[in-house]
C-alpha cells in the first residue's frame, strides 16, 4: 500500500502564512514579556510606560491579524 498520496493531503500547500504566524508569536512573546514587567512593578510612575508600549505591541499585533485575514480571504475565495 502507498501511503505517499495519504501524506500529501496533510502537507500544506500554502505556507505563505507561516511568516505571518512566526511575526505573531514575537510580538506575543513581547506583550507577555511586557505584562510581566507590568506585573512585577510597583510604582505608578513606572507602569505608564508599560501600558504605552503594550498598547503599541498590540496595534502591531492588529496589524500582522489584519494580513493573515487578508490573505485567507484571497487564498480560499
């Protein structure tokens, strides 16, 4: 019995997203990082700029969410 064919059906054959999900999961990594940071303070002063940079990590995010969706709809339509 070949199995070969089987194997095929499971392999992707699209894997222009693949950078879009590796560009995600950096940003993540950030925003977990960040929180952490927010977490582990204590002054006010010093968790402005956290809440700033977190919001920014994730418009990034919105942004690599908006290309994937984009994609998809030109990929599966």
């Amino acid at each position: 019995m070949n199995i070969d064919p089987i194997l095929k059906l499971f392999i992707p054959k699209d894997v222009s997203f693949f950078p879009l999900f590796e560009e995600q999961t950096v940003i993540l990594v950030k925003a977990a990082d960040l929180l952490r940071s927010l977490m582990m303070t204590s002054k006010i002063e010093e968790r402005e700029p956290i809440i700033m940079q977190i919001k920014q990590i994730e418009h990034d995010g919105d942004i690599v969410i908006h290309k994937v969706l984009q994609h998809l709809n030109k990929s599966f339509i």
